[in-house]
C-alpha cells in the first residue's frame, strides 16, 4: 500500500516543463487583459469606468501604461509557472516582454503631419505690419 503524496508534496517536487502552446497561451492571455484593462471600454463601459475611477493616482497612472500593467497581469502567472523565485522571475519578465511585443505589433502607428517648408533660412516667421511700426516710432 503506497501513500497518497500530499498536495504541499506535490507542489515542492514538481517538475516545471513549459510546453511551447503553453507559453503561448500564457502570453496571448496575459495580452488581452493587460489591453483589456489599459485600452478597451469593455461591456458596459465597465472598464472604462474603472479607468475614470482610478482617476491620476496609483492606480490610475497604472492603468495608463501598458508596459507597467502588463508586468502586474504577468506576475500571478509567472508565480504559478515557476518553481524556483530566480525561475517565476525570469517567467515573469518573459511574459511581460512578450505581451509588450504583441502590443507593439498590433497598436496602430501614429499618424504624423509635417507642415511643408516654406522658405529659407533667410526667413522671418513673425513680422509686424508696417504702419503700425512707423505710428510707435512717431509716439516715441
């Protein structure tokens, strides 16, 4: 008769092999929601509300950056995965790191405008008219 291994025992021998699909889905997963908290108006305006009562504290500057957010959406995550703390730490900045490359790749560009050149170096950009030039030189 062997002996049931307790759940601690279990915990404290495992071995940690991540499959790829794995940290796959870990990333995806930590993605959506960190885009879900920081960028997205959710159902109901819910998490837009959130936003706005999260005002410009803490918790507010939290939610709008998404490099910050998404290393708090990965510690949980990164704790789970790794068995050691040097491990679920490296875990953590690569779930972070690579959420923060899907960000990256789907957030649209920003669209610059440049004004076109007009003129040379030579150029004055402000110049009064010059009647009104000559009435403060006759006041003076």
């Amino acid at each position: 008769m062997t002996a049931q291994p307790t759940l601690l025992a279990m915990i404290i021998n495992r071995k940690t092999t991540m499959p790829p699909i794995t940290l796959i889905i870990a990333v995806l997963a930590i993605w959506r929601l960190t885009h879900l908290l920081h960028a997205e108006d959710g159902p109901w305006d819910l998490f837009a509300r959130l936003r706005q009562w999260a005002g410009s504290g803490f918790w507010g500057q939290l939610l709008d950056c998404f490099y910050c957010l998404s290393l708090w959406c990965a510690l949980p995550v990164a704790l789970y995965y790794g068995a050691t703390w040097i491990e679920a730490g490296l875990y953590w900045l690569a779930f972070s790191g690579g959420a923060i490359v899907l960000e990256r790749l789907t957030a649209p560009k920003p669209v610059v405008y440049e004004m076109p050149f007009q003129g040379g170096p030579d150029v004055m950009l402000r110049q009064e008219p010059s009647t009104e030039r000559d009435e403060r030189r006759a006041a003076n």
